[in-house]
C-alpha cells in the first residue's frame, strides 16, 4: 500500500551553524517550517540565510504575515544545495495539506522545540 504522506527522505540538519567555519562559507539554501505555537498557524519560506531570516520573523522587523499572526518559532528545516532545489521544496511543501505538513515536524521535532537556539549556539 502507498504511503499516504508523499515525504522526501531528506532528514533536515542536525548540527549547528557555525559562523566562520567551512560549512557556513559554502552557499546554502535553506526551507523551513515556522509556527506560532503546537498545532498553530504555519509559516513555509526559504533563505540563503536561515539564522538571520529566523530572528527577522522572531523579532518582527519585517511586517508581514508572520508578524500579524505572531508565528515566531523555527519547528523544521532542510538544507539544499541550490536555490532551484530549495524553491521547489518550498512550493512542494505550501501544496500539501496540513496534516502532512503536521506530521512532517512531528517526525523530526516531536517536542516542537523551537529549533533557533541550535541555530545560534
């Protein structure tokens, strides 16, 4: 029987981002899954910077959707490695319904644990 959640097998980043190191010198995109709580309203973006674009929405410095409903908390993220990729997993991701997209945090972050202290140490 098929699946009935259509998951790609990329598990996001474990590690943390590191300014200066190797790793962050090297161009990544970044698609991510912020919330404004456990089961609330979802926020799908994508940035070549995810740790700057997570204290943008955190902060609220730039007026928009996430500002107006207060969706501050970072729940997922995957890494890719061209802006092409990343896009398409966005616009994948904003086409699914809501239980995928619900199951899809669950599986990585079952806590909902906002994810932006691993990003900044």
């Amino acid at each position: 029987m098929a699946s009935l959640y259509p998951f790609v097998s990329v598990p996001p980043p474990r590690g943390k981002l590191q300014r200066g190191s190797q790793e962050s010198e090297a161009v990544s995109f970044w698609v991510y899954i912020l919330a404004s709580r456990r089961n609330g309203t979802l926020y799908i973006g994508m940035t070549e910077d995810l740790a700057r674009r997570a204290w943008e929405h955190r902060t609220g410095v730039v007026p928009g959707f996430t500002k107006k409903y207060a969706i501050k908390m970072l729940v997922w993220f995957e890494q890719h490695e061209t802006r092409e990729s990343a896009l398409q997993r966005e616009r994948q991701l904003k086409k699914w319904n809501r239980a995928w997209k619900l199951q899809l945090i669950e599986q990585c972050n079952p806590s909902w644990k906002d994810l932006f202290d691993e990003l900044t140490g």
